[in-house]
C-alpha cells in the first residue's frame, strides 16, 4: 500500500493491519516514505491514537529495527530500572551498586540530559575518564564482576525510535501516550533484562504533571510489556520538588555515594529502597516489598554496595579515588548561599525552575552541542514542609563563572520558593 494510503487509514480512523503498519515504518527507516509523510502519520496518531494491536506492532517493529542486547551467559537476574526524567534524579547512580549486593543485575541503557533534566550518562561523565561500555561484550563483562551494566545509547539499538524521536521533537508529536509508551518500551524490550521497573515521575518538573496522565501512561507501558512477557512494576514518584538535595553532575554522583553510605536525603533514600524492594520481590527473594525494604534499608546503613560502583567506575576506566573520596567532586570555584526572603513553610519548590537554575550555571544543555560543566550545580537546603526564618540559607550556588547567567540563575531559585504561614506536610 502507498504511504499516503496508510496516513489517510490512520486520519480516518481505521485500523492498520501488522503488514501495513510494520512495511510503513520499515519504509520509513530505509528512507523510502519521507521525514513529511512519516510527520503527517505521527500527527494522525497523536489525534486518533493506536489500537492495541497497532501499539505492539509498532512496538515491535522499533525494538527489531537495530540490534538486541541479549547477554548470552550472563546469570543474574537482570533488572531494568527506567525513570521518566525529571530534577536531581540520580536514582540508578545508587540503585545499581544497592541491587549489586543483594545478587542482582542491572542491564538498562542511559542517555544524556536535555533540557531542565539530567541524564545519567552526564552524571558519570563527573568521574575523571569514565566512558559507558558501549560494546555488549563489555557490558557483560562488567555485569559479571560488579552486578552493573549500564551502556550508553548506540546508533544500532532502536534506531526506528531514534529517527521518529528526532521528527517528533519538530513536529508537535511528543506528547502522545501511545508514542511514548512505544519509544521507551521498546528500548526496554530490546535490552534482556527479568524485571522491569518503570519509575513515571509527577509533577512540575515532570513530563507528566498530574496523576491520572501518569497512570495512563504506566498502564499502557506495562500493557506492553505484558504484551512480550515481561514483568513490569511501576512505581509513581513525586517530581513537584527535585528528588534529593544535589542538582547537577558531580553533586548528585556526590549524593549517590553518601546515600549508599545511609547518609543521603530521606526522600532519594526511600526511592531506592522501595525499587530495590521491589526488584527483590521480581526476583522472588522476599515475598512483599515491604519486606524488601526493610532489606535495602538495611544494607545502606552498612556501606557496601559502594564497593560495586567503585569497581564499575574503574571497570569503565574512571579515577574510584573519586568514589571513595566524594569531596573530589566538590570543585566549582565558588559558592554563594540564596536566602530566605521571609518567615514561614516552604509551601512548594518548583522543579522546573530549579532545573532550569542549574541548566543556567551550565549542569545542563540547552542545545545537544552544548559543553556541559560537572561541577556547578544547586544544593538545596530547604524543601516543602521546611520552617524558614527570614535570612535562612535555602539553597547553595555551585558556579565557576560569575556572569549574568548566574543572576539569571539566582533570581530563578529563589523565585521556585513558595511560602505558607501556616504548618506544611512533608510530601510523601
Ligand atoms: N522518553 C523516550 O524515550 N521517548 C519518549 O517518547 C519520551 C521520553
């Protein structure tokens, strides 16, 4: 069938057959069917969205568009952790060495950060000579002497989802739960792993800002991983604040270690112990995730999962005197402290803008070219639910250039406070 035959099925409403749909894409990736039809597709979808049916094949045909990571021989169960993205969240930082002590793997790639959230990669780029495995003969090699495989995002894995990735982004079509749910699960599907953890942020510096959209979009991520046989769990995380203390590179590596070592912020440290929990029920080890928890609670207070970073660090050619010295990464040449403009409770700590804070100081990108600089970044002293007395640091500048950008930055971190006169909860 022509390609305009298949954009004007899909305008109409009518459903595709798996031979349609897969030839239309497979067209797509060898160039046949242009970047202009394959956008009037993707708008027709993000109007009328995709049959179940449509949505596996779809799936399908992204995760057998490139090679697939198999890890032949490799014996550990295997947990993939995905997070949505969202501010300070350097989750598989300190989730990966924690799963590592009790036997578990973790097989899952990572990608840089764009935009107000950071990417995993950037993060340990913070380490001196670090490079992410990019071959899958060096992941298993490090899976089987750390418990960590984490490689970095190849031109040959899911390129479909990639070339669609780079169309939506110009097209308007990114928002769409069909075309979300396929473009992450497909990369999960491609990667073998026993267990997959979604973890869907909410909240201002989300994707998605509000429960019921972040439901939506679990339950169709794990219809489709129940559609290929997969264990999915899902975790739903609050990202109405930044998850911890740390925003930007080194600071949140910086935080990661100090977690494993139980001394890191109440919320980034529940985080991970409620995925480790559940990762150890997959695995079949407990049988509740509270027990689990109780587990990974435990093993932080006693400070050995930091050893398997260490040895992954080294095992991806980093300098682990960072890791085991983590002030190292304390090196923006200076700090300015923003204070509190008044008394009260912290009533709300936007995310968005303390990404965009960070982003400001160069932790982030704004373009893909852009150079990024590990050390600066934000360290938050107050969060929602806190009690400030007018003066009282709320938040520490980490900067290296003293510039407008940096009052830009400044102006933005203490206008994402919001105050109550009246007693705040703690988010949960
Ligand atoms: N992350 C992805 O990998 N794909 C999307 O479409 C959105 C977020």
């Amino acid at each position: 069938m022509r390609a305009v035959d298949i954009i004007a099925k899909k305008r109409d409403n009518i459903l595709l057959s798996d031979e349609e749909l897969k030839g239309f894409l497979e067209s797509y990736l060898s160039g046949e069917t242009t970047d202009y039809q394959m956008s009037a597709f993707l708008m027709a979808v993000y109007l009328n969205g995709l049959s179940e049916h449509e949505l596996k094949t779809l799936t399908q045909t992204m995760r057998d568009s490139g090679e697939l990571i198999e890890l032949n021989g490799v014996e550990r169960f295997l947990i993939d952790k995905h997070s949505t993205g969202g501010v300070g969240d350097k989750t598989s930082i300190a989730l990966a060495p924690l799963l590592s002590v009790f036997g578990i793997g973790t097989a899952k790639m990572s990608g840089k950060g764009l935009g107000h959230t950071g990417g995993t990669l950037d993060k340990f780029e913070a380490i001196p000579g670090f490079k992410f495995p990019s071959t899958e003969e060096d992941m298993v090699k490090t899976i089987e002497h750390t418990g960590i495989g984490i490689m970095g995002q190849t031109e040959n894995i899911v390129p479909l989802d990639k070339k669609l990735y780079a169309l939506r982004d110009v097209t308007a079509t990114v928002s769409s739960y069909p075309l979300i749910a396929s473009s992450i699960m497909s990369k999960k599907l491609a990667v073998r792993s026993d267990g997959i953890i979604l973890d869907v942020k909410v909240g201002d510096g989300a994707f998605m800002k509000n429960l019921a959209d972040a439901q939506k979009l679990a339950n169709i991520m794990r219809g489709i991983g129940e559609m290929f046989g997969r264990k999915v769990h899902i975790v739903l995380s609050g990202m109405e604040q930044p998850l911890g203390d740390g925003i930007g590179n080194g600071l949140e590596v910086y935080e990661a270690i100090e977690s494993l070592k139980g001394n890191g912020p109440k919320d980034f440290e529940r985080l991970i112990t409620t995925i480790t929990g559940i990762a150890l029920l997959q695995k079949g080890d407990v049988n509740s995730i509270e027990e689990g928890v109780k587990l990974a609670e435990e093993k932080l207070q006693t400070g050995e999962a930091v050893k398997a970073l260490r040895d992954f660090v080294e095992d991806c050619g980093g300098d682990p005197s960072f890791i085991e010295n983590p002030e190292k990464f304390l090196t923006a040449k200076y700090t300015l402290e923003v204070k509190a403009e008044q008394d009260g409770y912290i009533a709300s700590l936007m995310a968005e803008k303390v990404g965009n804070s960070a982003m400001l100081l160069g932790a982030g990108r704004e373009t893909k070219e852009d150079e990024i600089d590990h050390a600066v970044g934000i360290v938050l002293k107050k969060k929602v639910g806190d009690k400030v007395t007018k003066g009282d640091t709320l938040a520490v500048m980490h900067y290296n250039k003293k510039n407008q950008k940096l009052e830009d930055a400044i102006a933005l971190i203490s206008s994402a406070y919001g105050y109550s006169d009246t007693l705040v909860s703690t988010p949960e």
